[in-house]
C-alpha cells in the first residue's frame, strides 16, 4: 500500500511516499481502508519533535511510528475476532496510528459510524480538532446556554469547531478574525463577528463569560480583562511552536493563583465524543470547514501549509479521491 512515512525529524521534507506493507490487527481491532485523513497542529509537532520534550512520547531520535496521521475515516475492510460492533462495508471515522496511509488499523473502540450526512473528507475532518474544542468548552469552561462567549481564532481547525458547538449550547458567540474571514465564521453561526485588524475585543467593549483563545498573541493578563468578574480564560494558543512551551509552563502556575485563567489540560480523544460529535452534525448544528483537500502523494505539502498558519478550518488527505 502507498503510506507517507518519515523516518527522521524535520520540516516537510522529512516526509515521503513509499510503498509498504498493509497492517497487521489483533483480536479487538479493525483494518480500515482509509478514504481520507485530516491534518492537525500535532501532526506538525510529530514532524518537527519540537517542542523536545515531545520526544519522550514519540521517539527521542526519531519517530517510533513510521507513518504519520490520527484522524480518519473509510471502510472497514476486515475485522478481528473479538470485534462485536463493527463489520465489514461499514463506513467509520475516527482515530489510529499511521493514517497518512490507504490502510490503517486499531481497536474496534477508536471508531464510530460515520455521519450519514458527511462526505469521507469531512468526516475526516472532525476528529481532534473537535474533540478539543467540545472538551475545552464543555468540560474546562462548564461552558453554560446564555454565556457570552468569545472565541479568537474562530477561523483555525480548533476555532471553527468551537464558534459551532459553542453556539449548540445555546452561547452567545463572538468570533475573532482576519478580515478576510469575516464571512467565513459569520456563515458558520457566530453572532458577532470581530475583524482583530480593526478593532482589539481587549480595549473595551462587551465582557465575555468565556474566552477560548486559540491565538495566544497576546499576554494573558491584557486578554482576561475582557472577561466578565467570575469569567474565565482558557487559552489554547501558543503551546505548539518551539520556544513556546514556556507559555504552557507560565499557564500552569498562574491558573494556580488566578481564578479567572483556566489551568492547561491534555485533551484526548474517546468514542463517547465521537458520538456526541456525530449527533451535533447529523442534527445540523456542526458541519466541518475544509480549508483544503490534497492528495495523498501531496500530503508533504499539506502538512507543511498547516505548519505555516496559512489554513483556515481542516486540511484534508484525500487518500480515495473517488469516494472522497
């Protein structure tokens, strides 16, 4: 099967296309031939191990799974014996090792039917980037129907997510962005929208019960003066790039002494999210924003736009562009 592999750390370069062998799957697990998988800011770090201290997870040298990608969905293509749930001919979407891959496997718990009302490449497209914008305003925010809430960076793969599921539970949703996405997040929900080259939410203005920053441009303290008295920050912005994770290390010792800020969290995905997800899109209330779709063979170059900022919404793999 065609797979991208890498087999080094580094820029885009690292990556390359390569014939190898299928997966093998255990007792509980299933094989999925992939119709499309979605890029993600922890694809990017897996890429580059930086920051360093991600190394102890993926590899110290170099990455200890070979092919990259998580988030995925396609067909089930075969089954293991202790695999009750799912059969053959069904179409899935979820997460695995090694998706940037026309076959990938993992137990039968990672996946969950796909939307009846999504395409492959959306389907794809849902995966971390939604399960951690529902986990951070869901579980961290205790994000309430009638907050106000702000969300800067409401163009990114996060960001999108999050001004939908926001609004789902019945928030009042101000989203932050670029002129040139204005419409964009207009058309996904959002009641207000705040174009950041005209006009900053922190000088000002209304006051929010929960700010979502998936920017982290700015200090903390100037962006939590924003907030309502009993509001709360949490920022997801920043973390990622190297040299950056001194911003997560000040996040954890402020949220220490500072009620407002909300303390950093690692997010994971589970097949319970999975379905609240699926029903969000299959009620009409969250639809994945595709900022691109490239082929598998192009897949360095994809991962290398996400590394850039240049996305808006999810970059996807189309590995089966037919079915895609």
């Amino acid at each position: 099967m065609q797979a991208i592999v890498q087999d080094r750390y580094g820029a885009a370069e690292v990556l390359e296309s390569q014939d190898i062998d299928r997966p093998e799957i255990g007792e509980g697990e299933v094989l999925v031939r992939v119709r499309a998988a979605s890029i993600h800011v922890g694809d990017v770090i897996v890429m580059t191990g930086s920051p360093f201290l991600v190394r102890l997870a993926t590899g110290l040298r170099k990455p200890k799974n070979r092919v990259p990608g998580t988030d995925i969905a396609g067909t089930v293509e075969a089954v293991g014996k202790d695999v009750n749930g799912l059969r053959a001919g069904d179409d899935v979407f979820g997460w695995c090792t090694g998706g940037f891959a026309e076959y990938a496997s993992a137990s039968e718990d990672h996946f969950a039917l796909k939307p009846a009302n999504l395409t492959f490449d959306q389907a794809a497209a849902v995966g971390v980037s939604a399960t951690t914008a529902l986990q951070l305003l869901r579980d961290d925010g205790h994000l309430q129907p009638g907050d106000k809430v702000l969300i800067n960076g409401a163009s990114g793969s996060v960001g999108t997510f999050a001004v939908q599921i926001a609004e789902a539970f019945g928030a009042e949703v101000t989203g932050v962005c670029s002129t040139k996405n204005v419409e964009l997040v207009r058309s996904i929900g959002a009641d207000h929208v705040i174009d950041y080259t005209k006009e900053d939410f922190r000088k000002g203005g209304p006051r929010y019960d929960l700010i979502l920053d998936n920017v982290g441009d700015r200090s903390m303290a100037a962006t939590r003066r924003a907030l309502t008295p009993d509001g709360m920050l949490l920022s997801n912005g920043g973390g990622h790039a190297g040299g950056a994770l001194g911003r997560v290390i000040r996040l954890a010792i402020v949220s220490m002494f500072v009620r407002q800020q909300g303390k950093p969290s690692v997010k994971s995905q589970n097949r319970a999210d999975l379905q609240v997800l699926k029903e969000l899109v299959e009620a009409g209330k969250v639809q994945p924003v595709i900022a691109g779709t490239w082929p598998l063979r192009e897949a360095p170059e994809a991962v290398g736009h996400v590394a850039a900022g240049h996305a808006r919404g999810t970059v996807v793999i189309a590995i089966d562009p037919a079915a895609a």
